[in-house]
C-alpha cells in the first residue's frame, strides 16, 4: 500500500481511534466523539448528506479519491465510511488530503 492516506487510517484503527462504518459514525457524530469523517469516492451522495447533517459543524466530511475497497483493504474491515475519533490523525490526515 503505497497511499500515505491509507497508511495513515490502518494506523488509527491499530490506535483504536477510527471509528467504521456509517451506522457507528453516525452514533459517534451525535456524541460529538469524532473530528473527521471520511467517505470513500464510490459511496453513495445520500450517505454523504446524511453524514453532513449530523455532523454540522462539529467535524469536517470529506470525499476521499479512494474507494471503499482500497479503504477497507487498508483498515480491514469492510467500510465505505470512516470517523477519526482523534484531533491529531485527523489534523495530519487533512494535510494528506491537501
């Protein structure tokens, strides 16, 4: 795996800091848990509004160029959208994504 983006989520999910899935991403937005949510390029636009609306301001949503099989190859487990639950992944992931 040669994405540095990649790298850096199997890190956090090694860390315990990613949360997976949109059904657990959308729990942890309510409780204000996570300061980043990723969505995969090949994930439906419904469940990037969706992710919007609960996050609000509370945390950027970002569509990544990578799709969910490379996402879930890199994290292993199968996901199409992820939350870092960690202010410093998610600062150096939003370099990254820059």
């Amino acid at each position: 795996m040669n994405d540095r983006l990649l790298s850096l989520l199997g890190l956090c999910r090694r860390a315990g800091r990613l949360v997976i899935g949109a059904e657990k991403t959308r729990e942890a937005l309510q409780r204000r848990a996570v300061s980043l949510v990723l969505v995969a390029s090949d994930v439906a636009p419904r469940t990037e509004k969706e992710m919007r609306h609960f996050s609000g301001s509370a945390c950027p949503v970002v569509r990544i160029p990578q799709t969910g099989r490379q996402l879930s190859q890199a994290i292993g487990a199968p996901a199409g959208t992820v939350s870092v639950a960690d202010a410093g992944f998610a600062k150096q992931a939003m370099l990254l994504i820059k």
